[in-house]
C-alpha cells in the first residue's frame, strides 16, 4: 500500500490550523485521519476512527488533558477539527478497572464529559482508545487485514505474518468491553505498536502522527503481500448466458418487491463490474455471500445476507417477475427465522426491523443496492463491493470465515450502531420526482420544495448547455431530454430506472408558449406547439406508467396544463388549444389509471414569471388586454402577482393529496373565468 505522507503538506496543515486557533497535535490528527479516510481500502463510509491526546482550555481557565476522538456522523476523509470532538481524559482513565459499563452509561458518561456539550457524540470506541497510551490512536478496516483474518486459520496466519510487536485480538463487540479486552492485552505485552482484531480491523499506534500512520501502512502492506503469496483457485461460475430484458426493466419489478408497507419506499441502485460479476456469478454465492460482511459494522447498511436471484436462460420479465416475487417471500421468511432465533440470544428486547434486503444479486445481470435515499443506496453499493473483494480473494484460497451469526445479530440490533443511520423521515423520503422543463422558473422551484421534503429528484430539460451547467452544481441527477422525441424520452427513463429503480411522481412541466391569430397561424406553427405542448406530456406520461405498473406501488402524475384550457386568452389559442387537450389528457389517465392506484392531476397556473413569459412576451400578452404590464401580472381578484414558488406548492399538495386524482388545482390570484368546480 502506497504511503501518502507528504512533509510539505503536514506543514500546510499545521500553519492553517493553527492560524485558526488549533493545535499542532490537532492539525497533524486532521492531515492524518483524512490520509486514512480517503483510501477506500482502507476506510469506507464511516467504518474506523482516530484520536489524539492534548490539552485544551476549558470555559473556567483551565487546562483539561483530553482525548479527542471522532465524533458520530463524521467523514474521516473530510474531517475537521469539529468532527473530533474532545473528551476530558481522566475521568475516562478513571474507569479502567470497571467490570461492566452498560452502553446507555458509556455513552452518557461520553458526553457528561465533553468540553463542548455541542459536540457530536464520540465514538463507540473512545474508551479503547483512551486506555492505549499513546498521543496518536488510528483504526481503519482494511481489506487486506479482513482477508487475512477472516477465515479459518486466521489467528495463526496474523501470528505468523505480524511479529512481536503486533497482539492478535478475539473478536469482541466494540464498547466498554473491547476497550476493556485491549487493556488486558496490552498491560501483558506493552511493546506493541499494532493491535489485529480479528474479523474487525486494525489498530496502529504512537506518539507520534507520522509514525502512527506509517504503521498502519506497514502492517496492511504486510498482510497485502501475504495475500498476493497465497496459492489460488478460481471461483467456479455459473454458465454465461443472456435474458431477454435489460437491468432497466427489471428495477421497477424490484423495487415494488421491497415495499412492504404503502409509506416506505425504497431507492434501487444497479451496478455491475468486473469484480461484482465474478462474485454474483459464482456457483456457490448463497453460501459465501450469506456468511456475513466484511466487517461487522456493515451489517447496518447491507444486512447479514443478500437476496441473491438466478433467473432462466432466455427468460422474458414475465418469467423473472414470477421468480423475483418467490424469492422475496422466500428471503423474507429467512430474515423473520434469523430474527426469531438470534433475539432469544441477546439480551434485552428486539423489535424486527423490516425484512426487505439491501443487496439483491441477480446473477448474469448485476448488483442491485438498496436504501431508503439514493446515498444510503451507493452506500450499500459500495460496501457489497468490498465484501465482494473481501470474499472472493478468500474463496479462491479457502472458505470465507466470519464471526457467528449472533454476533452480526448483536451489531444490526445494537442501538448504537442504529443510531448512526437512524433520522427523521421526511415525508417524500425514499420517492422519486421526475421535472421536466427542470431549469426553468416553476421547474427550480418545483425542486427545492420537493428536494425539502425529501425527495430524490431527476432533472429533465431540453437545453444542454444548462444540463451541464447544473450536473457541475447539484448532485443530483440532470438529463438532456426532448420530451417531444419519444426515444429520447425511452433513454432518459431507461437511465432513471437504472440509477433509481423507477418513479413515483411526474411533474409535466415542460412546454412553450407561442401567440396568434388562430385563423391566420401557420399549420407548422400550431403542429409544433401540440407537440411542445401536448405530445411532448404524452411521451413522458405514457413511459411513466409503464414503470409504475411494474413496481405496482401506486404513483402520480402532474401536468402543469395552464388557465388557457378553461379560459382562453386573445390571439393565444396555437398555446390554448394544446393545453386543452392536456386537460383532458391529465383527466384520461386518472380514468384509465385510478384503479391501480395512479394519481392523474394538474396545475393551472396564469402569469407566472418564467422563461415562458419573459419580459417581452408579459408587454404582447398586457398589450393585448390593454393594461400596463403591471396591472397585467396583478390582474387577479387578489390583486397580487402570482410566483413559480406558489406553482410549486400546488405541484407538493397534489402530489401529497392520497385521495385526490382527475382534479386540477388552479393557482392565478382568482379569475373567475378560469375557475373550476
């Protein structure tokens, strides 16, 4: 393993931190924990800590001996001095020889004893590395460390390979009672720089940053090259062969599988590569794959097994869909009789969390992720990545090996671990909104709201310029998409179902306005606006319902239809006429759809500031009134201008209204022409 070490940038990090008021110990603790962080063999979402003991002044003027440890929800590969919040040592010291400290006590004695009580919670492991005396603790997870551990003769392979000044730790569940496991081991050998925690990880440690790093890269170099020495044999693999449907059709199935329950849904990630290929394809992937993680913490995001589906040669979806709903019901009672048998072993009550997987490994087609927001998702990618490293290279030597089954029971149900990835559910979270006509007024305001609430939004629009503007400033994803071009709009959900596993809600928003005598307009110009204006809501509608029929977990359509469909405007009907075919449109697919549980409701909105009706087109449209544009854009019964945010709210409350469908929601101030029942 490279070691990225760099005086010069050791120094950078010492003269910036410094300058903001930090330690030396503190600049060299960030500079070295964000090394570890960022290599991803090494640490991977969250998995590991690091810690460094100083002095701080408290509020009362004195200087406190602390430990400072990273906190709870903290990126160590971005880590700030904030993200290792400090702990008062002795009081930790003080508890060295205690037998037994519940993890409610641990914890609360944690933070009773934080200089900052703002701070975020320290880490789990925090009386471990207290109880090592040393100024610079590092633990990552690495891969090579986990291969070489986990399997059957892991203890007396590390003894081999690591030397004297490296002590081979059980497995013990990380706490009070490993600090207190590292403490026994330590006073009999306190020549050691190293600690291997079998079917865990790895600590390195010393006085001083450098050192301590160069450890961690030494002793993972070391088990790396032992790896690579190893004799070995190719994973058998099942037969090659080809389905009939493509991983784009297939995630809809899947992601209706998952939902239990009508509010929880779940986001689908496809991925497929060289290393997750010979994994999934393997002969005996149940087996090895349902052995367990990586690393115990793992567990939380992934589960202690997959679902793994082996579709037929040549199979149509209908087939897969058949095979794909046996395999959840089979999966979920898996998961109900690896509960009920492991929560009679552990102390305290359980309450079962859901019982959908989070790896779903269709062979000959690839790794399907599974979280309930699109990050918690990759993560859960990510992470079946390593394991799928991590497994294979000790399949092709031995058989995988982990802790017992119990024991990865006691790190999914502990609360501590729960809590990392437990928070408030917002009530779109877990739903995904398709906008198109994304970068305008009312589709930027349309995303914020409903980005707010949670949830995962797909942008499409027809300018590409501004897609790649927007791909470089938000993370979420962008499409360049001709909603009037058919195929185009096919790839567009083709990439959506891929990276999301399907749709719940469309906001049809995207559309032109095009002014004139409806006598005197040109066929190509009234042609052209139908297809901006109508076709092009069709083409979208039409490839979403395909999609939700798959998942079969109900869904909605919006269409943003205009007051032009109830109350035409002068010299306005090639963009009227259009949208009161939407109107109709928007009402068809709530009669076609409402008995599967699909929503079909519109927005008609008037005047609202936007790329559609800029400055010189509000002066034609106030012209042909004859008003002032002023009185044109205030020229409601409220006598106020409507905005792109109050469309947006029309566009939430539809969206969220269960019982409400074939209904349009009409946002202009008041127009009494224009209104509905």
């Amino acid at each position: 393993m490279k070691n990225n070490w760099s005086n010069l940038e050791a120094k950078k990090y010492i003269k910036k931190y410094t300058k903001l008021g930090h330690s030396k110990d503190m600049a060299l603790r960030v500079y070295t924990t964000r090394l570890l962080g960022r290599n991803s063999e090494l640490v991977l979402h969250g998995g590991g800590n690091t810690s460094v003991k100083t002095s701080i002044k408290d509020i009362d003027g004195k200087n406190y001996e602390v430990l400072c440890v990273k906190g709870s929800g903290w990126d160590m590969a971005e880590i700030e001095p904030a993200g290792l919040p400090a702990v008062k040592l002795n009081p930790l010291l003080a508890l060295k020889n205690k037998k037994y400290l519940s993890d409610e006590d641990m914890v609360a004695y944690q933070k009773r004893n934080l200089i900052d009580i703002k701070s975020p919670n320290p880490s789990v492991e925090t009386f471990l590395h207290a109880f090592l005396p040393f100024k610079f603790v590092d633990h990552t997870h690495s891969d090579a460390i986990m291969d070489v551990t986990n399997r059957p003769n892991g203890k007396d392979l590390c003894k081999k390979i690591f030397g004297t000044k490296v002590s081979i730790v059980p497995y013990v569940m990380p706490g009070f009672g490993l600090a207190q496991k590292i403490n026994e081991v330590y006073n009999k050998n306190p020549n050691i720089n190293c600690l291997i925690l079998l079917n865990h990880g790895i600590f390195t440690f010393d006085n001083d940053a450098k050192k301590s790093y160069d450890l961690m890269i030494k002793y993972v170099s070391i088990a790396e090259k032992t790896i690579r020495k190893l004799k070995r044999k190719k994973i058998k693999q099942i037969k090659n062969y080809n389905t009939k449907f493509k991983p784009h059709e297939i995630a809809p199935i899947l992601r209706g599988l998952l939902t239990e329950k009508k509010d929880q849904k779940f986001i689908l990630n496809f991925r497929s590569n060289k290393t997750l290929d010979y994994f999934i394809n393997g002969k005996e992937v149940k087996r090895y794959s349902g052995i367990g993680t990586a690393t115990p913490d793992h567990v939380i995001r992934v589960k202690p097994f997959p679902l793994v589906i082996t579709p037929k040669q040549n199979s149509s979806i209908e087939d897969f869909k058949k095979i794909a709903k046996k395999s959840f019901k089979d999966y979920r009672k898996k998961y109900v009789k690896y509960f009920n048998t492991n929560k009679k072993k552990v102390k305290g009550k359980k309450t079962m969390l859901d019982t959908s997987p989070r790896v779903i490994l269709v062979q000959n087609v690839g790794l399907f992720s599974v979280g309930d927001s699109l990050n918690a998702s990759k993560i859960a990618g990510d992470l079946t990545e390593t394991n799928a490293r991590v497994i294979s290279s000790v399949e092709e030597t031995t058989k995988y090996k982990f802790i017992p089954e119990k024991d990865l029971f006691d790190v999914e149900y502990w609360s501590l671990e729960q809590a990392k990835i437990k928070k408030a559910k917002k009530i779109l979270q877990g739903n995904v909104v398709v906008i198109t006509g994304g970068f305008g007024a009312i589709g930027s305001a349309t995303y914020k709201l409903f980005k707010s609430y949670g949830a995962e939004i797909v942008l499409l629009d027809y300018d590409s310029k501004k897609v790649k503007e927007m791909q470089s400033k938000i993370k979420d994803l962008c499409l360049h998409c001709d909603v009037r071009n058919k195929n185009s709009v096919k790839n567009a959900f083709k990439i959506i179902s891929e990276q999301y596993g399907g749709i719940d809600i469309l906001i049809s928003n995207a559309g032109t306005a095009v002014g004139g005598s409806i006598a005197e307009v040109d066929d190509k110009i009234l042609r052209e606006s139908f297809e901006d204006n109508f076709f092009s809501h069709q083409n979208c509608a039409s490839e979403t319902i395909k999609i939700m029929k798959k998942q079969n977990i109900q869904g909605c359509l919006l269409f943003n239809i205009s007051k032009q469909s109830v109350n035409p405007g002068k010299n306005f009907g090639p963009y009227g006429l259009p949208k009161t075919a939407l109107l109709s449109l928007c009402k068809q697919y709530a009669l076609d759809y409402g008995a599967l549980g699909i929503r079909s409701n519109g927005v008609n909105a008037d005047r609202i500031r936007s790329g559609l009706l800029n400055d010189v087109m509000i002066k034609s449209r106030a012209k042909a009134r004859e008003v002032s544009t002023d009185e044109y854009m205030k020229g409601n019964l409220l006598l106020n201008e409507v905005k792109a945010e109050d469309v947006a709210k029309a566009f939430f409350h539809l969206a969220v209204s269960k019982k409400t469908t074939g209904a349009v929601l009409t946002v202009d101030g008041g127009n009494i022409a224009a209104s509905l029942r």
